[in-house]
C-alpha cells in the first residue's frame, strides 16, 4: 500500500501515512487525537472496512465541517464519555466533595470503575445515597485472599451480605462514598478488580465454573482470561483515581499484548492510551462466555459473542465456534426493542481467538448506534445489518475468512451442586444460594470453610458457590458444617430452587418496577404446592426466573417460566424457554398481578402433567400447544379432576 488513502469525496488536503488526521466525520468514535484505522492501515491512517484499498491512491482527509449541526446525534453519555479525560472528569472531582453522591456525568463513569450510585427507595424524607460495586472474576475464579477480603468489607462497609451475580461475580451493597476508596483499594491490594465490571465495555467474561483438570475446561478458563486482558482499559484511569496510579497488574501472556497491538488491519486507535476503546468505548455494555460442547452453564446463546472450544477426536483443543448477537434487555411496550439468541458466525483456529474476538468488538465499536442507548447493543446492529453483512465487515477486521462452524453435540445445563472429583485427586463442592445473597449464618459458616481449609472459591453463572481443591478428608467435616448452616447437598435442595434465578430489585436498585429476589422464596412455594395440587412429582422441575424490570439480569427471557416487573405487584409472564438454556421465550400475558399467579399457572401445570410427551418439558410443551391455545385451558380451567 502507498502511503496516502482517500477518503470520500469532498475537498482535501493530502497528508502523509504518518501524520496525525481528523476526518470530517464527527460520529463520536474519533479519538481527540487520532483516527480511526481502516482495513490495511499502517501507522495512523487506516482505510475504514468499506473504503477501497487501491494502492495507487494518495492520501487525503475531508476537513472537519464548519457546522455542528451537521453531525450524527449523540447520546448524552457519549459527550460525558468524550469530555472525561479517558474516565476521570468530573468524578475525580466529585470524589472529593461533601455531598452524599456524586453528579450525573460522574454517575455514568463510575460505572466504568465497577460501581452504580443507589438509594434506598423505600426509605422517605429523602434520599440515603449509597453504591454498590461490582466485582470483575473471569471465569468466576475467586482467590481465598479475595473471598476474605469481600467478607469482611461486606461487614465494615457494606450491608452485611455479599452477592453472587448471574456474571460469576460479587455486588457489594451499600457502601458510603466517603468509603469508596478504602473499599476499592482494599479490593485491588487482595488479587481484586472492580474495573470494568460495568459501563460501556467488555464486562465479566464467563466460564464453566467446575475447576475440572480437563484439557477443554481449562483452555476455555484460559481463553476467558486472555479475552478478559485483551479488552480490559489500558488508560490507568483505574489505578490513578482508587490507588493514587500504583499498579497492580499482573504481566500479561504475550500473545495478549501481541493481538492487541496488532493494527495490521485497521483496528487501532494509534498513539491513544485506549488502543481498542479510544476516547468513547463502546457504545453500550458487551458481555463475552467461553465454554466446552455439551456444557450451557454460561447461558452461551445470551451473549454479545459466545465462544465454544472444539477439540480433536484426542481431546486437543483446535479451535472455536463463535456465535455472536445474543442479548436480554428491552423495554416494555416498545416492540422495536427485545430478547436476542446469538447465533453462529464461524469457526476459527484457536491461535487466532484473541484476533477474531478484537475484530468483532471493533466492528460493534464502529457501527453500533451512539444516538440512542435503547438500541446500542451489538444485536440490533446484526439484527439490522443480518449476520451476512456483519461476518463481511468483521473478516475485514480479522483479515481472514471464518471457516464452516464445527458440529457440535446437544446442550445441557450443568448446576455443579454437589460433590465432583476434579480430575487430579481433589474435589469441589457446589452450593446452591438463593438468588446468590450470602448473608447470616450461612456467611458466617462460608468464612470459617473457607478460611479453615485456604480454599479458592469461584461464583457460578447461576448465582451459586463452588468450593475447590478439597481433600478427600475434608470431605465430612465440610458436608456436615455446611448443612449445619443450611447450605445442603442438592438432593436436599428443591429442584425448583436449584435452576431459579432473581435480580436483586428492590429496594437499591433504581430500574425495578417490583420485586424479584425478596419476591422470589414465596413464588417458588406456591409453584411447589401448584405441582403437588395437581400430581407433579418432587422431581419435577421448571426453570423460573423473576425481574424487577425488562432489563432482564436474571435473564428471564430464556426461562421456561419468565416474570418480568410491569407494574406494582403485577408481572409480564413469558413462556417458552427450555431447560437446557437454548430457546428463547416469548410473551404471555402482562399485567398478572402477583396474587392471581395461581390463576395463570395451575391450569397450564395441570394441563402439561396431562397432555405432554414423552418428557417433554413445560417450555417444550408451551411452545408446541401454543399461547392461544394454553389462554383456552386457563379460562376453562375449572379445578384439579378427582
């Protein structure tokens, strides 16, 4: 290539290839002080995916227009994000005043550090400002010194419980912030990160849980962790604000360092403290899964991109199937918005994982819409664009072509609950925690286990806690402590339990429009005594999850039983979701008030126990009656037949 590119049509001024310039183009993704770098780009002029790459033409630039007015509508993050000195400004600022909170702008970039501003909705005469932060654990790999560490800034700052969230991660309730850095920096001195656990960025990347010493678990860990160091902030804007900019990073892999820096193919931001990010990140949240085939612990399908391992007939892992697109938000009465699957886009060796994975963020980077939040995320740009176009535009990114997806058996969810051999004479241990909230005597117990026996922990995608690297003598004398504290073996936990999931809701979160995890223990005893009224065995489950709003944290739009908040004690029901997490649910009945629950659900309960097939599930079974058929069977539901 020659050392000039043209750009579209306009009048220019030819600069030469290792020159800083700005294009006319004022879309919110051009750093202050650089470009974006197109597909053969080298050195600070890339020509974007759609340009031509003929060697033969001379550089040139559109000068920035005179008239704002001409420029792509932002949202008002964007120009918070632009404005912030790579996500210090104001909140730098707002850190050190007296006042209880800190100011919208600065609400938006804490984010960005792993923290949302809350208060106590239900409290009146004003509002108790406190936030809650968010932990970033890769694969849900929890160091003992960490586990300890949380525990007790749970107790000194915090309300008194952790939380296991639904992205193998812990929340951190109520912290002051005039604590907010004592907490943050106590986090980051323990093997602890918070950064980037929310905001508009690569969020917590998931993995199986189980601490297997399998060939396949544990390169899907590694690949968690490399995608995880690939797209984490590189500005220190983490470090300058919580540890006055000591480091505390760990060298990363080379192959890390190497596929970030690589911009043979335009995706860098050259010479910025953000390579991959510049000065506006993404333009909403992006969320990754790693997994091996059979095993949908990771609900894989719900993800910006899903990455599968696929090994050869000797266990050696080769390469990966990637699917991207998948994402649970929406809002109410806005059927422009919705619940997404991901789907395939390719295979790739496994050497070029870290390359295709930065092609795709870029391409989401580019295209993803900046004007308005609601349709921000990676799936209405693949739904817009269809995954045709999109795999065109990524492969220029990537520079190769993806091969054919690899077949790949049925999926299963896997809970971990329970006791497993590891693989190398140890054990782990899976604990089922209602909608993941340690608190009580059951914290307590958790400590002492794992203080006693230096346990490393890690958070499962389903709100639960795995114990690892026990011995077998531990064994029971661990059993019998847990159960003391109410943290019991599976065959002791109803299977309805097992697979639920709840947000936490009310009263801190600011989105909840009615109860989910406070609301949650009462519904699962009424579907209990609905399945025992109609002749359903103990056995007998149904995936249920509940959300205070549509945003869908405990993604409820892939249970087989969804309610999702609409309304004061009221619920929008979505059916249709499958046990093994890989079809997506689709709208019942809104509006159906949390005591009339029994109305909706005894009839189809009844009626499923009746007329399924060979075991067929309840989301199976809603799918194949069909909602306006299962509406007749609940007005002329007239009672259990003796």
């Amino acid at each position: 290539m020659s050392s000039t590119f043209r750009a579209p049509a306009g009048p220019a001024t030819v600069f030469s290839a290792d020159q800083k310039i700005r294009l006319g183009r004022l879309d919110a993704l051009r750093s202050s002080h650089s470009v974006f770098l197109g597909r053969y780009g080298r050195g600070g002029v890339p020509v974007p995916p759609s340009a031509s790459s003929s060697s033969s033409s001379p550089i040139q630039a559109v000068s920035t227009p005179a008239k704002p007015e001409t420029a792509t509508k932002r949202s008002k993050v964007e120009i918070i994000k632009e404005k912030s000195n790579f996500i210090r400004y104001p909140l730098n600022e707002e850190l050190l005043t007296e006042a209880p909170n800190v100011n919208e702008s600065a609400v938006q970039l804490i984010k960005f550090h792993g923290s949302y501003q809350q208060y106590n909705r239900e409290e009146r005469g004003g509002r108790s400002y406190s936030f809650m932060l968010r932990t970033k654990n890769p694969s849900g790999k929890v160091p003992n010194q960490l586990y300890l560490t949380m525990d007790d800034l749970a107790d000194e700052f915090g309300i008194g419980t952790l939380r296991l969230t639904t992205r193998q991660t812990f929340q951190l309730h109520g912290v002051l912030k005039q604590n907010l850095k004592t907490v943050m920096s106590s986090i980051i001195r323990n093997m602890g990160s918070t950064l980037g656990a929310c905001g508009d960025l690569n969020r917590n990347v998931l993995a199986p849980a189980a601490p297997y010493v399998k060939k396949d678990y544990l390169f899907a860990q590694e690949t968690a962790d490399n995608i995880a160091a690939l797209l984490s902030p590189q500005s220190g804007f983490y470090y300058d604000m919580w540890v006055d900019g000591e480091q505390f990073m760990t060298a990363e892999p080379p192959e890390v360092v190497k596929a970030r820096n690589d911009n043979s193919h335009g995706t860098n931001f050259v010479d910025s403290p953000e390579p991959i990010y510049g000065t506006q990140f993404l333009p909403r949240k992006f969320k990754v899964a790693v997994t091996v085939p059979t095993d949908n612990s990771v609900d894989l399908l719900t993800n910006d991109i899903g990455v599968v391992v696929v090994s050869d007939e000797n266990g050696e892992p080769q390469g990966f199937n990637i699917y991207v697109g998948g994402g649970m938000g929406r809002t109410h009465r806005m059927e422009s918005t919705f619940a997404r699957l991901a789907e395939p886009i390719g295979y790739v060796p496994k050497e070029d994982i870290l390359y295709a994975v930065k092609a795709i963020v870029v391409t989401q980077r580019e295209h993803g819409r900046r004007d308005d939040r609601k349709y921000s995320r990676m799936k209405y740009l693949i739904s817009s664009w269809g995954i045709e176009k999109f795999r065109d535009v990524v492969e220029q990114y990537y520079g190769k072509k993806f091969e054919p997806s690899r077949e790949l058996p049925e999926w299963e969810f896997k809970s971990y609950l329970g006791w497993h051999e590891q693989g190398d004479g140890a054990w782990f241990c899976g604990l089922h925690v209602d909608s993941g909230r340690v608190g009580g005597i059951m914290k307590k117990t958790l400590r002492e286990v794992i203080e006693k026996y230096k346990i490393d922990v890690r958070i499962t995608p389903n709100q639960n806690i795995v114990l690892c690297d026990i011995k077998t003598e531990w064994k029971r004398p661990i059993t019998t402590v847990l159960a003391q504290a109410g943290l019991l073996q599976p065959e002791f936990v109803d299977p309805l339990n097992q697979t639920a999931m709840a947000c936490p809701a009310f009263p801190l979160c600011p989105l909840a429009i009615t109860e989910a995890e406070r609301g949650i223990p009462s519904i699962l005893k009424r579907v209990r005594a609905m399945f025992e009224k109609v002749g359903l065995d103990y056995d007998e489950s149904v995936v249920i999850r509940v959300t205070g709003c549509p945003n869908g944290c405990a993604r409820p739009y892939m249970a087989e039983l969804g309610l999702v908040g609409d309304g004061p004690n009221s619920y929008q029901v979505w059916l249709g979701g499958t046990p093994n997490l890989t079809q997506i649910a689709r709208s019942f009945m809104d509006k159906v008030k949390v005591h009339d629950l029994e109305k909706v659900f005894e009839p189809l309960f009844y009626h499923w126990k009746l007329e399924r097939q060979n075991k067929e599930s309840f989301g199976e079974y809603s799918t194949r009656m069909g909602f306006e058929k299962l509406k007749e069977l609940i007005d002329s539901y007239k009672g259990v037949s003796q």
